[in-house]
C-alpha cells in the first residue's frame, strides 16, 4: 500500500513566519504562491521544502511551448519547414516564399537555391516577374 503525505509546515519567529510551500511542475514560487509557467517556458521539477530557485525556463530559439503551466521536460522543436526565432516562443512561423528549412528545431529559413542564385555574392539584385493574361471576348 503506498501512501502520499503532503507537509507543510509554519514557524513563527518574532512576527514572521518561515513555511516549506510544495508546488507541482510546470510552476514557479513567486509571491509565496504557486504560479503556472507562462506559454514559451518549462518547468520539469517539482518545487519542495520552500526551493524558490527553481524557475520558469525560457524556450531557446528554434522551439517552442504552447501549453501555460508545461511540465514538459523539454521544449517541442519547431517542425520541418518552420522557425522560430525568439527565447520563450508560444509556436513558429512558416519560411516565406524563396526560402525553406529541412531541419526541424531551427530558428532561420535557407535562402532557396533560386533566390539565392538572384542575389548573386555580396550584392542585391532586384528582380521583378511579370506575367499578363489577354482576354478576347467576341
């Protein structure tokens, strides 16, 4: 038979009091109260005997964390095709048109080999398409 037992406990010492607060993972101590980590961070710990030194971990570039109050052990990389370039993003934006990214977790896109090839080395060429559609109606 396995038994939990939660304590805490309360000293008081000339007015104030000293107390041993237990919070779950994906939270942090702020203000003597548990308080769900935000979107874009994690925190796989749980927080015992009054430990405040345990925060809130920002995602890194690359990743993201979309779930407020996360006890993920890690943050979830940005897929295939996507990046994110920010510390304790909430998801990753699609690589624009040119260009792509065929690694997942990274926080760049790769120019495409046509529009890198436009640029040419060391200089910006500005190329314009344009494509016209005449219609005869009788």
């Amino acid at each position: 038979v396995s038994t939990m037992l939660r304590i805490e406990w309360v000293i008081l010492l000339g007015g104030s009091a000293l107390y041993a607060l237990n919070c779950p993972p994906g939270t942090e101590v702020q203000n003597d109260r548990c308080i769900k980590c935000p979107v874009g961070t994690i925190q796989p710990f749980s927080i015992t005997d009054g430990n405040t030194s345990i925060r809130c971990q920002l995602c890194q570039p690359g990743y993201f964390q979309r779930i407020e109050g996360s006890y993920a052990s890690e943050c979830t990389p940005c897929p295939v095709g996507t990046f994110s370039n920010e510390v304790g993003s909430d998801g990753c934006a699609q690589c624009l048109v040119g260009q792509y990214q065929d690694v997942e977790g990274q926080s760049y896109c790769e120019l495409g080999p046509l529009t890198a090839s436009l640029l040419g080395s060391g200089s910006m060429t500005s190329v314009v398409l344009h494509s016209s559609l005449t219609l005869h109606i009788d």
